[in-house]
C-alpha cells in the first residue's frame, strides 16, 4: 500500500511540476523579439505581460533600485554574465536558469528519495541518494555552462581574423566602421558576428559607439577580442585611421593562434610521457 501511494504522490509532483515549467516559458522568446523590433526601428504593437512576468519585472526593479540606494551601483550579476559569455542568454534569462535549475533538483531528489524508499532502503541510504543527486545535477549543470563558455570562446577565436579581414577590406574601400560590419553581417554567420550585431543594434539605438564596443567585449571575455577593441576605441578617440589598426590587429590575432600551436605543439611530449611508461612500454616488454 506504501508502495502505491510513493508512486502516486511521485507522478502528481512531476505533472505540477511539468505544469509549473511549461507556464513559465511558454513566454520564453516574447521579450527578446519585442526587443530586436525597436532595435530594427519598427513599431512595436503593445503585447499583454503575463501575471508572473509581471512580478518578476517588479521584484527585479525593486532589487535595482535597492543596489543603487544602498551602494549607488548595480552590483554585476555572475549568472547573467555567464549566460552572456556561453551564448545562452539568447535562451534563458538569469531567473529561468536558476529556477531551471533549482527544479532540477528538486525533481532528481523527489525521484531519488520515492526510488529508495519504494526499494525499503534504510533512512541512511535515501539520506545519502538523496543528497548525491542534488549534487550530481549542481555539477552537471556548472559543467555545461563551463563547456558552452569554453567552445563560445574558442569559436570567437577561430573567426577573429577572418572577420576583421572583411571589416579591413570594406573600410578600406570607403565605408564607416558601421557600414562595415553591416556589409560583413550580410555575408558571413557564426557567432563573432552575432555579437557584433548585438552592438550594431545598440549604437542605432542611440548608445555610444564606444560603450556599445566595451559590451562586447564584456560579453565575450576573450583576450584578444578585448586587445582589438581596445585598440579600436582608443583610435577612435585619437582620430587614427581605422582601417590600419584593424590590418595591423588582425596580424596580432594570427601571431596569437600561431603562438598557441607552438606552445601546444610544445606540450605534447611530456604528455605523451604517462602513455608510453604506462600503456605502451609494458606490451612492448611483454612482447620482447
């Protein structure tokens, strides 16, 4: 009897659960598209706020405004500038990741402590289940988001040089530095580009070339990415022809990746080290 009412409690958490989930982001996308109309100038038609975003847009201008009268700064978020280093601010915000997460865990350890004690483990047993599976999922998830950032940042890398070649190319054939990126947003697509969008957009919108460029680079955290936009601003500021900063950064990025290959190149032996003494020198003993 036991039995039967662990499991029935069990799927009636799962299905409010799975209710709870599907009203939160069945609205996941509304905000982000609203928001790429009045970046592209057009006319936004009014859209209806549910009750819960509501709640969540207050809660989060209260924090604001909280933040600047206490200190008189916003204090940085860390999860929001993780989904914005790892891409994944174009699916989630930071309230649905942590509440994402958060019923993650709560589902693996309902699943967990209703598996044990239909099996008639000991309390001990679905302590320690219990606990290793939230645990499990703090982990799995602060893998993926070390993962997403890591093959972001290497992807910004790998289209560095090429992008600013093409911005190179176009600025020297008489566009503005706006007017090339727009030109190399019409041909090429990988994510270097879209953040470059992103601050295309900002600079019409009215904000600060020199701002939007800082976001950027804050949004991608990536050395040599900062070093040209870094170099960018403060030609802007002298008055220096962008066009021989963006040649003379783009032969940098190269000499960068070409450092990193030797230095990697540099490393393979003494990696190779522990397989050879360990897997391959013994068969060869065994063989001889």
């Amino acid at each position: 009897m036991l039995t039967w009412i662990s499991v029935l409690v069990f799927c009636l958490a799962f299905l409010l659960l799975y209710t709870v989930l599907k009203m939160l982001f069945s609205n996941l996308f509304v905000i982000q598209k609203r928001l790429d109309r009045v970046m592209d100038a057009t006319v936004v038609a009014p859209e209806e706020k549910s009750f819960y975003q509501a709640f969540l847009a207050r809660r989060e201008e209260k924090q604001r405004l909280k933040r600047l009268s206490s200190k008189g700064v916003q204090q940085p978020n860390r999860t929001q500038k993780q989904l914005e280093e790892s891409g994944l601010i174009r699916q989630y915000s930071a309230v649905q990741w942590s509440l994402l997460k958060n019923m993650m865990s709560f589902i693996v350890g309902a699943g967990s402590f209703f598996v044990t004690v239909i099996a008639h483990k000991e309390p001990s047993v679905i302590f320690l289940m219990v606990v290793s599976g939230l645990i499990a999922v703090q982990i799995l998830f602060r893998f993926f988001m070390i993962s997403s950032i890591s093959k972001r940042k290497q992807a910004i890398l790998r289209s560095l040089p090429y992008t600013l070649d093409l911005v190179t190319v176009s600025v020297e054939a008489g566009l503005s530095f706006d007017g090339a990126i727009a030109k190399v947003l019409d041909n090429t697509d990988n994510v270097l580009t879209f953040e470059f969008s992103r601050a295309l957009k900002e600079m019409r919108m009215g904000i600060e070339r020199k701002k939007a460029l800082r976001a950027l680079s804050d949004r991608c955290n990536v050395k040599e990415l900062t070093t040209v936009i870094n170099a960018l601003i403060q030609a802007d500021e002298l008055g220096v022809s962008i066009g021989k900063v963006l040649r003379i950064q783009a032969e940098q990025v190269r000499e960068f990746r070409k450092q990193a290959a030797r230095e990697k190149s540099m490393k393979a032996p003494v990696k190779m080290l522990f397989p050879l003494i360990f897997f391959i020198f013994p068969t060869v003993f065994v063989v001889v």
